[in-house]
C-alpha cells in the first residue's frame, strides 16, 4: 500500500470543530526527546537528552466571524492551561493531543482563514 499524503481535514479545539485549508502544508511533530551524542575526555561518550513538545505547524484554520472562532482561539492562548486537540487527517490518521495556541493569532479577512501553530506537552498520540 502507498503511502497516503494531502490536507489535514479538520482538528477540533476544545471540542469546537474547524476546516482546515486544502493548500495547508502542515508539519507534525510527535514530540518526545532529541539527542546529542557528547564526548567524554577518556574517549567515552555520553547521550544528551532533551524533551520536546509536540507540535502541528502550517495549518491554516478557515476562521467563521458569526461563530467567534478567532476570539475563542484567541480565549484558549491566552489561557493558562493546555485543550484537548485532535487532528483529522486525509489518510484517515486521527492524532490527539492537549495543547495550545502558538504565536500570534492573526485572521486574513481576505482569505477568511488564520495560520495557526499549535503545541503540547508529551507525546502527539494516535487515535486511529
């Protein structure tokens, strides 16, 4: 079977449903550690952990004025805790994560959608 690629198809934030924009190129991180490998005087080495969030970058939320969606993504960031967040991908893939707002909130009035990045502690779980 080849592999499946194309736009995200919708996440929910908080249980608010938004479509994503079909040019979006997201990006996704599962979150967990990087590594560094460091050397020791005596030849030897050592493994640098560090742990990363997950993240989902590059999507493009469409951005619905009657509902307030840019007002309760703007509520949710400047909140102190992290939402539930799910992604629906094309290839069926649904992943899960609590997370927040990334950066500026910012809608384009022409295009009537909003580039958004979310992030979260631990990892980004598959649902499906």
């Amino acid at each position: 079977m080849a592999a499946v690629g194309g736009s995200i198809e919708s996440i929910t934030v908080k249980g608010r449903n938004f479509a994503v924009a079909a040019d979006a190129d997201a990006n996704r991180s599962l979150g967990g550690f990087t590594n560094d490998e460091q050397s020791n005087g005596d030849g030897n080495t050592r493994i640098i952990k560090t742990r990363v969030p997950w993240s989902f970058d590059g999507l493009s939320l469409e951005i619905d004025d009657a509902r307030g969606d840019q007002e309760y993504l703007q509520a949710i960031a400047d909140g102190l805790v992290n939402v539930p967040i799910t992604f629906h991908l094309a290839s069926g893939k649904i992943y899960q994560g609590e997370g927040i707002p990334c950066d500026e909130i910012k809608m384009s009035t022409q295009n009537v959608t909003c580039p958004i990045t979310f992030k979260g502690p631990q990892k980004l779980e598959v649902q499906s």
